[in-house]
C-alpha cells in the first residue's frame, strides 16, 4: 500500500457554496486530485487505503485567528467557572480545595460578575471560607480582571499601601483594603508570583488543548499568548507530537529579547509553528468597562482606559516592521480603535517612505466603531480580527453600557460592506473554541438554542454562511492577495479538512451551534475521530 489515501462518495466543497465534488485523493500531505469516484480512483489505481465518507460532508479545516493556546490548555485543566453565579463558583472551589495537593495554587477561568445578582464583584474573603488555605486566582471572562483569596495577595506583597501600577487598578473596600479583585496591569501582581509549569506540565497542556481543538475541526490557530510555552510547542513539533498549524505571535514588550534571540528567524522555517504577529493593548474590555471609548458609559463619566497613542503605535510598529513582524493590537472601544487605525496611518507612511512592504496588520477586536472609522480599515489595508461569539455572549452588557452606539458595535456586516478584511476566531478560552459557534453567532446573531433576539440582534449585521466560512479559513496565513481563494478545498491545497454529518449550508442557521465534526485530518493523517466514524480500509 502506497502513502496515498482515497475519500469516496462523499458531499465534497469543491470551490463554492454550490460547487461540490464525490472525492478527493490525498498524497504526500496535500489534496493531489478532486472529482467523481471513477475519476479520483483511475489516477491512483495501485493500492490505496479508502476512507468511504457514506455521503458525508467535507469541509477544510478552520482556522481560529485569535485565541490563547497555553491558557485554553490551562482552562481545561482548571476549575470552571463558566456561566456559574457566585454561589455555585464558591462551591466548586470548595470541592475542588478539599482535593488538591496540600499547599498547591488553584486557578480557575470564566466568572464573569455582570451575570449574578446582583452584579458585583466577589471579594477575597468569599474565596478565603472556602479556599482550605491553598492561594487562589480566579480569571474573570474578558481575562481583563482578575480574583485572588487573602493568601494569593500576601504572596503578592499586595497590601493596605500598595499603589496601583500603570495601567491597572487593585480595587478597595471602603477601609483602603484591597478587596481582591485585580483589574487590567495590577493583575501581573498575582501572575507574578504563579508558579512556572514544569516542562511536561506544559507540554501536557498544551497536548490537551491541541486535541481540543482538533475535535472542534480547527487544524490552524493564531496564538495570542506569550513566548513562555514556545520551547515546550517547539519541543513537541520536534518529536513529532505536534501537528495543530500555529501562527505564533508575541508581546511588544519582549521585542528587545525577541530580536535579540532572532525569533523570526527561529520560526521562519517551521513547517507547524510559523512566525505571527506582535501584540499590543491598546485598552480594555467591555466587561470592567476599561475600553477606551469617545463618550462616557452609560450613566457614568468613565471613557475606561488608554494604553496607547497614535504615536506609540508608529513607533512600536517601526521596530517591528524593519525586523519583518506585522503588529496586531487589541483595541475594543470606538475611541482606541481610532488612536490605533491614526497609528497605523501614519506606520503606512513610514513603510511607503522607506520603501518598504505593507504588512498585514490587524486590529483585534475592533468591537465598537465609530461610524465614521469603518472604511479605514480597508484604505489602510488593515485586517479586522474579529470574534462573533463575543456579540451574542456580550450584547446584553453592550446594551446596559453603551446603550444606541450599539448599531455599530460587533458590526461584521458593515465591516465587509466597507471594504476590510475579516477574519474570525474565539479568542478561547475567554469563550468557547468552538467554531460552529462563532459562525452561528456571525449569521443569526442570536444566543445558541434560545433563538433570541428573534431577528438577531442588530440584524443588519448579520453576515452570510460563505462569508463566515470565509473567514474561518480562505485567508488562513494572512499573506496579501489571498482574500480572495477558493472558498472550499482545490488540488494542491494542504490536506486539511474536516468531515461532517450534515451539510452546513443544508442546516437551519439557526441550529448550526450543533455541528461538529466527525473526523479532522491535518496534512491528510487522521487527528481526530469520534465513535461514528466508519473506518477506512485498504482500497
């Protein structure tokens, strides 16, 4: 039997929503033929192994643009506090508290305090009647705030006289005592003090959420966490252990270790782990209401916070572009979108000036816009990295806290009409990694299974089921002129690809959320497969 693999008498997307083909042969790692049975199976007449798909439906597989890989791992591994009211996260960590090793930290992933009733934040002493001694951390949805238990701070050296750092804020009670939530840079205070993983305890995480990933249909991520975890993910692909394709990107503030160590370099090469981007904050979330915004919050005099100025970005983007990194800076209110896209303006300049090539930079987030800031995206060249899933898990908050300028909040639909580039992702694990879900959001705008808004809310930014496949996948590496690639799979393409029971484009809109896949191949080798799967057999 030779290394080629046959999938027959399948619903292959061959190009188009409309254009569909019966099979595919795969050989050396990439798609080597597409056309009918007879077809496919006359190029390859020795012995092949056949996959017999049964009329099932091949998509390629998704890219996730935006997510964080070693905390996804962590969220896994971690107590959940995902929907849960204060009462219930407080429980958990009892549970959890009683079983852990003696003296280990507990972290745990998800609160979010604008669900419970009444919406306010917990304090240390809540963790401290339930924590059994051990220091906790709890990180809140948006990863913007954090909630640590009396023992946590201590560690921290977090006291009645600690100042808050720049850019972050360490809450009080009405005493001057921190109350234990952390918001923003006063976060890194606890972070600090966490202790390292081991070398096989990351790579443990990090195996986890790479199969994870692989049993949602993503076979390529663009990775927003830290360089912590890169010897571990370089460490896996050389043994062979690692085959999820990751773009990797890093933070601007370790661009002097970055080019000291010749990381581009390092990636450039890779065939899984590939060079990204460089990250910066340009501001907050929506959550803590620490998004920059050009108007105050409703009922309040807050306009959150400003991390960077137009000139930061020029000159952050300077250092980066001459060594070859585009940058990619979060920016989630109308008011730090503006300051970042007048950076990127005038980092344009300077790349035209000296002479040197447009970079494929990004504005993650780009959650509310002013009306007037949407067409720059695309006279600037300018990629919106977006999350769907944050319209439909945030729009309620939106609504309470940015009232009408919500018709240009998570506008995807005005963003496309405008010209921009548009790229999807989770930003996992602040939500959950699962693509279906963000392309249910993208085209219904509702809340998985409950159907509400009825029309979605805002409507008119709904956007089309080709358009979300789109940017789940044509323009995977971000390289220039690809906006435009065949939206399914094409001969010599990277066998990437995803089998589904049910069409996509056959299903209600409203009932997409429920898909999954039932295998996913990277480079034409099975990564996953649940119980339903038909095995192949050696044609």
């Amino acid at each position: 039997m030779d290394d080629t693999t046959l999938l027959l008498n399948g619903h292959i997307l061959a190009g188009s929503e409309d254009t569909y083909t019966q099979a595919l042969a795969v050989r050396n790692g990439r798609i080597a033929a597409m056309g009918n049975n007879e077809q496919v199976q006359s190029l390859f007449p020795s012995k092949a192994y056949i996959i017999d798909l049964q009329g099932a439906t091949v998509w390629p597989g998704l890219t996730d643009f935006h997510l964080h890989l070693r905390l996804l791992g962590e969220r896994l591994a971690a107590l959940d506090c995902e929907g849960c009211a204060l009462a219930q996260i407080l429980e958990r960590l009892r549970v959890h508290a009683e079983q852990a090793t003696p003296n280990s930290w507990i972290t745990g992933y998800n609160w979010n305090h604008n669900l419970w009733a009444p919406p306010l934040y917990g304090t240390r002493q809540q963790l401290d009647a339930v924590s059994n001694g051990h220091p906790v951390v709890l990180f809140a949805k948006s990863l913007h705030a954090s909630w640590a238990n009396s023992a946590a701070l201590a560690l921290a050296g977090i006291q009645h006289d600690t100042p808050d750092p720049t850019g972050g804020q360490i809450l009080r009670d009405a005493a001057g005592e921190p109350t234990g939530i952390l918001l923003e840079n006063a976060m890194r205070l606890v972070d600090g003090v966490l202790p390292e993983a081991s070398p096989q305890q990351m790579a443990t995480l990090l195996l986890i959420a790479q199969q994870h990933l692989f049993s949602l249909g993503i076979t390529r991520i663009h990775d927003f966490d830290r360089w912590e975890h890169l010897p571990a993910l370089l460490a896996l692909e050389s043994n062979g252990q690692w085959k999820l394709r990751v773009r990797k990107c890093l933070p601007v503030e370790s661009l002097p270790e970055i080019f000291q160590g010749d990381a581009r370099a390092r990636l450039v090469n890779g065939e899984r782990i590939t060079p990204g981007w460089i990250k910066a904050f340009a501001d907050g979330a929506l959550g803590p209401q620490s998004a920059a915004i050009l108007a105050p919050y409703e009922g309040s005099d807050n306009l959150g916070f400003t991390l960077l100025s137009a000139q930061d970005v020029l000159a952050m983007g300077i250092s980066a572009s001459n060594a070859g990194w585009p940058m990619a800076i979060h920016a989630i209110g109308d008011a730090a979108n503006r300051e970042v896209l007048n950076g990127y303006a005038l980092l344009r300049e300077y790349e035209t000036s000296h002479h040197l090539p447009h970079l494929p930079h990004r504005v993650e987030h780009a959650q509310l816009l002013a009306p007037e800031d949407f067409s720059r995206f695309a006279s600037l060249g300018i990629t919106a990295s977006v999350q769907p899933i944050h319209a439909t898990s945030d729009m309620d908050m939106a609504d309470r806290y940015w009232g009408k300028r919500c018709a240009s909040a998570y506008a995807y639909n005005s963003l496309l009409q405008s010209g921009a580039q548009l790229v999807f992702g989770s930003d996992a694990p602040v939500e959950t990694a699962n693509p279906f879900r963000g392309i249910h959001a993208a085209v219904t705008r509702q809340k998985a299974g409950l159907a509400l808004p009825v029309d979605g809310w805002y409507p008119e930014q709904r956007v089309g089921l080709a358009q979300a496949l789109r940017a789940y996948t044509s323009a995977a590496w971000l390289r220039p002129g690809n906006t435009e690639a065949a939206l399914g799979l094409v001969v010599g393409a990277e066998a990437d690809l995803i089998v589904l029971d049910e069409d996509p484009f056959r299903v209600s809109p409203s009932e997409i959320w429920r898909l999954a896949p039932r295998m996913t191949m990277v480079s034409g080798e099975v990564v996953y497969e649940n119980a339903n799967v038909h095995p192949g057999t050696p044609g």
